[in-house]
C-alpha cells in the first residue's frame, strides 16, 4: 500500500510559476513510476508528467514540455512537479500518482498504469 499527500497548489497570475509536491509513504517506489494528472470539472483526466522512481527518467506531455518539470528527491520520497510560464488553461485539480513501471515511457500516459493516489490539489492561473 502507497499513501500519497500532494500540497503546493493555489492561485498564481499567467506567467507565474508553482510547484506542487507530493509526499509518498507505506512502500518505497523504486519499482514505480509516478505520475502527474491534472482535471476540470466534466472533462476528462490529463497526463502531465511521469517519473521513473529509481532511475529517474522522465516524460512529459507535449503540452508541458519545456514549462514544466518533474523531478523527485530521493531521501525525501517525495516527488516535485515545477510549474512555469503558467497559462489559464492550465487551471485544474492536480493528481499525484503511483504505479508499477511500465516498460516504455510512453505507458506512462495511460492513468490504468497506477494503483495510488493522491487527494488532488487546485492550481488555479488567473489572466
């Protein structure tokens, strides 16, 4: 059993940055990958980012690639996921996920890949 606590989120103007972490416990992740989602209300759930825990390869959606950035630290077993050159669309409820590794990154995408997660926290990007 993995527990995951995200915290970070809240209300930052277009252009700004945010960082959201996310604290696991109950098993470590070396065999896991974690992941980013994010959802707004009546529509459906969107891979951000992932992490392979161990090794620490990354992958990102190609919305977010070059503005965010997921890393993890290690000792802490709490995974990061750094927000910058944030938009409007990007308001939502963020997720924080655990799985097994998939074989390829890709796999990642899939939300089906993970077994745990977090609460969600509101980032909110005002104009």
């Amino acid at each position: 059993q993995v527990q995951l606590v995200e915290s970070g989120g809240g209300l930052v103007q277009a252009g700004g940055s945010l960082r959201l972490s996310c604290a696991a416990s109950g098993r470590n992740l070396n065999d896991y990958v974690m992941g980013w989602f994010r959802q707004t209300p009546g529509k459906e759930r969107e891979f951000v980012a992932s992490i392979n825990w161990g090794g620490g390869s990354t992958y990102y959606a190609d919305p977010m690639k070059g503005r965010f950035a997921i890393s993890r630290d290690y000792g802490k077993n709490t995974g990061y996921l750094q927000m910058n050159s944030l938009k409007p669309e990007d308001t939502a409820v963020y997720y924080c996920a655990a799985g097994p590794r998939p074989v390829l990154p890709s796999f990642s995408r899939n939300s089906r890949q993970y077994d745990y997660w977090g609460q969600g926290t509101q980032v909110t990007v005002s104009s």
